[in-house]
C-alpha cells in the first residue's frame, strides 16, 4: 500500500477514535463533578442526539455513489432497500447493514 494510503486509514481511525472519546472524558468529568456536589443530573440533551446524528451524517453521504453511472446508482438504490428490508423483518443493525453492503458488492461486481 501507498504512505499516502495509510495515512489517510491512521487519519481516519485517529478522527474516529477522537470523535468518541472526547464527548466521554467531558461527560465523565461532569459526571463526577456532579456526584462531588452531591447529586447526579440528567444527562444534557444534546449528548443523547449526537450517534444519531452522526449515523444519519454517513448515511446521508453514502447515498450518492462515487461514480455518477446508471450501475452504481443501481447498487446503491438495491443497496439500501436491502438494508431497509432486512431490518424490517430483524429490527437489528449489523445484518441490515451486512446485507446491504453484500448486495451493493454483488451488482458491481457483476457489472
């Protein structure tokens, strides 16, 4: 693999990891600096919308494929369907989402 490559998987991970660790060092420090006082409250709204936010954020930017062809607009529009159908049926997330990428793979590969 390309330096180029790699750095850019270390900076994606790096990017990753800090998005979720830095929401939890702050919300442990409140945490517990609530607990010194004396008592614990809620935790503030915004904490609670934010994996949702960023799910609907990646969902939001797979949805328009790489390449602008009737086959990958195809892959993706089966894609998600798939994904839609099987999480239907299971109301889980990790096969919605195996099948989905399994079927978006398969169309371009068979393309």
């Amino acid at each position: 693999m390309e330096t180029s490559m790699w750095l850019a998987l270390i900076s994606i991970a790096l990017g990753t990891y800090l998005l979720r660790l830095f929401p939890y060092l702050w919300m442990k420090g409140a945490l517990m600096k609530k607990q010194v006082e004396g008592g614990i409250n809620a935790m503030p709204s915004w904490i609670t919308i934010l994996g949702p936010m960023m799910i609907a954020a990646m969902f939001g930017t797979s949805l328009a494929p790489a390449h602008l062809d009737t086959v990958s607009w195809l892959a993706t529009a089966a894609g998600t369907l798939a994904t839609f159908a099987v999480w239907a049926r299971t109301r889980s997330m990790g096969l919605p989402v195996l099948c989905g990428v399994a079927t978006f793979g398969m169309i371009m590969l068979w393309h």
